[in-house]
C-alpha cells in the first residue's frame, strides 16, 4: 500500500477535483493513501480563499483523502516555482511518500520531465535570458526556451498551467533528491479558468462565478460534503469570503508603506516596485491597481500576489529555505495513523495545534504568529466580520472525519 501526495487549492473543491482522487487511486491501486498539501487562505492567483481552509480540507477528506496538511503560508501566494518547492517540500519530509499525483493536460508525465530536465541546464537559462532581456514576460521566456531546448511540444506544455505546475513539482523535487514518482492524470472537462457551461467537469473559477452570483452549493457540480460545509459556512456569516470585501483595509495597509518597503518585496525587477507604489497611490480599488501595475512583462497574478505581499508583510527571506513546519487541517483514521508515522520517520514537523510550533523554537514559533495575523486579516473578507476573532486561529483543531 503506497501513499501518494496531491497538491491542490480545492477552491472550490469540485467534481473534477474528486475524479483526480479515484482516478490516482486507480492508477495506483485501490488501497493508495492519500495526502493532500492544500493551500491555506490565499491562493496562488493572488486571491483570498472563498472558504475557509479548515472547511475545504474537511470536505476533501470526506471526498476521499486521508490527511490534509496546509500549504505553510507564503508559499501558497508565490510563483509557480515556489508554490511547487513548499509543496514538494512537506511531501519530501514525511520520509515515505511513494508518488505526486497531478492534473495536467497532457497527461504526459516523461514530457513534463524532459521538461524539467531541460529548465535545469546552462542552455536554457541563457536563451531565457535572452528572451527577458529582448522584453518577453517570464512566462513567455520559459516557453520558447523550452521550445529550443525540447521542441514544439516543450513550449506548449509551458503554455498550459497545468503542465506548467506538473514540470515545476517535478523540478522541484529532483533538486531535493527525493524519490518521488511523479504521476499525470490527464484533466478532463473544462480547461484552467475556463466559463464554458457545457462540460462535464465545470472549472473551479466558474463554480466560484456561480457561488458568487447567488447559485445554491448543492445546484452546482461539487461533491455534498463541500456543498453541505458551504451551506454552514454561509449560514454562521463566513461564506463567502472575498478580497474586494477587505478591499479598504488592504487599500488602507498599501498606502502606510514606503518606496523601500516595496522595493523589499520578493521578485521586484524592472521597475515594478514603483509601479507599484504609483498604482497604490492614484487607483481606489484593488482591480484597478492591479490593472495599473500589470504590464506585458508583469501579467495580473503576479501583480495581485505582490500586493498580498506587500499587505501581509511578506518579504524575500520568507522564501529562502523550506518550510519550518505543516499544519494539519483535517484526517480520518489512516491519515491520524500517517501522522503518527511521520513523527516517527520524517524531518519536516506536522503539527496539529498551531501552538505546537512554540516548542520548534523561536523562528517557528514567530513564523506561526505572522501567519495567525494572516488568517485574522482573511477573517475581515468574510461577510460576518464580527466572526473575526483575531486569535481564533490559535485556537483551531484538525476536523476528524470518523467514517
């Protein structure tokens, strides 16, 4: 019996998310365990979660997993480079994860790791470098770099996010020396981001569209534990959970902080701490900022996650090195015996009471407090503010799903 690991955001978690489940379960065998590294609060587009990641981890164990553990916050609001090293690092430091299960949409798993292979040479960094210095976005650089290096095909596994966040787990666990398989499962249904109404697996970003405007959960293509937890989070005043409702608070923290503090920021290149600072200072809304600031280099992910940054008080050195310690959100019994097993043969703490970090010493433990401070703010993008307690997060336990 293998344990296989999945990283997701499960925002929504939806139909096609519980495909990829069975469907991994399949290729791998019926009894495969699995574990989930799941984004916190914020999520990679740059975005609030629209549900609590308490709640989205117990519905996906109630869909299928055994163990959710956090994506430790800032990586869940980094490039796809970091998202996949925080990630790739907490399924590395259990010790005895067999395999990483992916959607992708090739389904192409020696592609995706000529892929990777390729990006970790001399050639490709150089032509990268070329293609930035010539104007390219990063994302385009990598592409046609990719396209030199591996061919047609290599450029547009690049182009599809997907594929893009397959070659970066992949590269990141082949710089770790772990020995974990990675494994593609071809996605189904609507593509990244997509608002086609026809398929039979919706995008997330369109089951989040029909949320936001009103559908019931148990209308739309989810499982019903997600929609069972929507509903009560809806009804306690904590769902929706949006970012334009925090949008003066946000807007009130950007105007406090000075050229140097976003010139401190990570990934600032080219200009784009000033243009952030010009964006913060002449716009009223967060969509407008971002829209500001974006350029043909800077695409509107990397913007809105700069300024979460620059909100939460994000820096450079919160990406260097791994992560300190995982949070676990949620489990049933096998994931409580996976647990166990990790104290025993892993590096990487998991723990189950935030307050546990207090006893990793002082980095962790302050790390653990910035991140608190994080999910309060998350709290003010809920609809019922007066459900915000500033300290609660210290005081949360992983749900145990009993079946």
């Amino acid at each position: 019996m293998g344990v296989c690991g999945i990283v997701a955001e499960y925002n929504p978690l939806h139909d096609g998310h519980v495909r990829h489940m069975a469907e991994t379960r399949r290729m791998l065998g019926a009894e495969t365990e699995l574990v989930v590294v799941m984004s916190g609060n914020f999520v990679q587009r740059g975005d609030f979660a629209l549900l609590d990641k308490y709640a989205r981890a117990e519905a996906a164990v109630r869909a299928g997993a055994d163990l959710v553990l956090e994506l430790p916050f800032p990586f869940s609001l980094g490039s796809a480079d970091r998202f996949a090293f925080g990630a790739a690092a907490v399924l590395a430091g259990f010790g005895f994860v067999d395999s990483i299960s992916f959607g992708c949409e090739s389904g192409d798993v020696e592609l995706l790791k000529d892929v990777a292979a390729a990006m970790e040479t001399e050639d490709y960094r150089e032509k990268r470098q070329t293609h930035l210095d010539a104007g390219r976005s990063f994302a385009e650089a990598c592409s046609l770099a990719a396209e030199s290096c591996v061919g047609p095909e290599g450029k547009a596994a690049l182009r599809r996010p997907g594929d893009t966040l397959g070659v970066a787990y992949i590269a990141a666990l082949g710089r770790m020396g772990a020995s974990i398989r990675p494994v593609a499962v071809k996605r189904e249904g609507a593509a990244h981001d997509s608002e086609a109404e026809g398929e039979r697996y919706l995008s997330a970003s369109l089951v989040r569209k029909k949320l936001l405007a009103g559908a019931r959960a148990t209308e739309l293509p989810i499982p019903a534990a997600m929609a069972d937890l929507w509903e009560q989070e809806e009804r306690m005043g904590r769902a929706p959970v949006t970012m334009e409702r925090a949008e003066r608070a946000i807007l009130g923290r950007l105007r406090l902080l000075e050229r140097g503090d976003y010139a401190a920021l990570p990934d600032m290149a080219q200009g784009l701490d000033n243009r952030l600072l010009r964006s913060v200072a002449a716009n009223a809304s967060l969509a407008a900022m971002a829209e500001a600031a974006r350029t043909r280099r800077y695409s509107l992910a990397r913007v809105r996650r700069s300024l979460l940054h620059a909100c939460l008080g994000v820096c450079q050195e919160d990406f260097e090195g791994s992560p300190l310690f995982a949070l676990a959100l949620a489990f049933n019994r096998r994931g409580r015996a996976l647990l166990r097993r990790a104290g025993g043969e892993g590096t990487l703490p998991l723990l189950t009471r935030p307050a546990a970090a207090r006893d990793l010493g002082a980095s962790a433990w302050n790390r653990l407090k910035r991140d608190i401070r994080a999910d309060a703010f998350y709290a003010l993008g809920r609809p019922d503010i007066s459900k915000a307690a500033g300290d609660e997060g210290y005081k949360r336990v992983p749900a145990f799903v009993d079946e």
